[in-house]
C-alpha cells in the first residue's frame, strides 16, 4: 500500500458506536477529561452536553430543600488550580503555559461549586468566615465562592472601636487639642484581614478544602485548610 492509499485509508476509517456507549465511556472520565472531549468535535461537544454527565461536570442543580448530615459533598475541581487567598477577583487565575485566565470571566464560573448542590454554603477559613445563601433556590456557584471570598478577605479583621486604635497600633493621639485627636484618629485605615495575613508573609496560598460537610441544618460547610506559604 503507497502512502496516498494509507492516507486515505486513516482519513475515512474511524470509530463508529451507539451513542449510548459514548456516554457509558464518558461516565467513566474525570471533570478535565471531559473538558477536553468536549472540544474534539461538535459530536463530542454534544454528547458531552448530555444530562447523565452533570454530576462529574457540576451542572446538577439542588435537588433536595435540605441535604442530610450523612452527605459528603465533592468540592468542584477548579478549587484545587487557584489561590483563593486574594483581595481582587482578578486575581483568583488558572494559571497555563498559554495564558493566565481570570476563572470569574470563564463559562464554569457558573457551575456549582459541589456536587451535590446547595443553596446554602458556609465558608470557614477565609477571613473572618461567612455564608452565601440564594433564596431563589439555586446552587452556589464557583463564581460566588470566589466572589464572597474575595469579600471575606476585604473585611476589617477585628471589630474595632475607633477610639481604642491608637492603643491598638501603640501610637499616641491628641493632645489637648480635640480637633487634632479626631483628625489623627480618622487617618487610621482599618487592616483587612488579607492584610493581617501577610503581616508576616508576603507568600501565602490556599491548599484546598480541610473538609466538606453538611451541617445540622442543611448548609455544606466548606473549611479550608491551613495556608502555606
């Protein structure tokens, strides 16, 4: 056989089979798997478009009001690729050899953020912590995570009293003119708690979910591990 025979031959040969044992193979891929068949070809991106995928692609919406305590949820995967210790979206990237892609301005910003999915999720360990709830039902997403991250990491790192910050920060204020107090006490910017975190480092990041559980009244609760650096 001469090479314009072996050409044609590898151009018209290919691999034919139901799409029902497409999907059996698919269901056996991993979440980055999947994202790269995805691209191979417009049949490819169809099936892998399919319902029975949702679960390793985080597309299944909640489907129970409360999840029980006996879950296990599966932090979406992104989270193990980006540094969630930042004070700027911008700055919660996927990093690559072709770029570096801020993952709030990609598509799976609005998948969710665990499989199974929830409308209530608390965060423990960013920040002072928080929650994010949506009352219309829907999951949280990846983009609200980093979103209320971020915020959390924006927040002052202690509830203050103004008049105690001078004591705080062992500077002495005022004088016998009360004018002059206030005007130096107002000066003082409150530290957000990703300041208090890199007081003593200037390279710290985020490891990934410690754990990821359901708590008594439903909500999956995401805590972080300790940072390294």
């Amino acid at each position: 056989m001469d090479q314009q025979e072996k050409e044609d031959t590898t151009s018209t040969t290919s691999i034919t089979l139901p799409p029902e044992i497409w999907l059996e193979i698919l269901s056996r891929c991993s979440y980055f798997d999947l994202k790269i068949v995805q691209r191979v070809s417009r049949a490819f991106n169809q099936l892998v478009k399919d319902p029975v995928l949702d679960a390793i692609l985080f597309r299944s919406r909640p489907q129970l009001s409360q999840l029980p305590t006996t879950t296990r949820p599966i932090p979406h995967p992104v989270f193990d690729m980006v540094n969630l210790v930042a004070g700027n979206v911008e700055d919660v990237c996927i990093w690559s050899d072709k770029g570096d892609y801020v993952v709030a301005e990609r598509d799976l910003r609005e998948e969710m953020a665990t499989y199974p999915s929830s409308s209530r999720v608390v965060i423990i360990g960013l920040g002072r912590g928080g929650q994010i709830i949506n009352n219309d039902g829907e999951g949280v997403t990846v983009g609200q995570i980093i979103h209320k991250a971020v915020e959390l990491w924006n927040e002052p790192c202690f509830h203050y009293d103004a008049r105690l910050l001078p004591v705080v920060y062992g500077q002495t204020v005022g004088g016998d003119d009360e004018d002059f107090g206030h005007q130096e006490r107002s000066s003082y910017r409150i530290p957000s708690c990703i300041d208090e975190l890199f007081e003593n480092s200037d390279h710290v990041f985020f490891e990934g979910w410690d754990s990821c559980t359901v708590d008594g009244t439903g909500r999956i609760v995401l805590e972080v591990k300790w940072f390294g650096s």
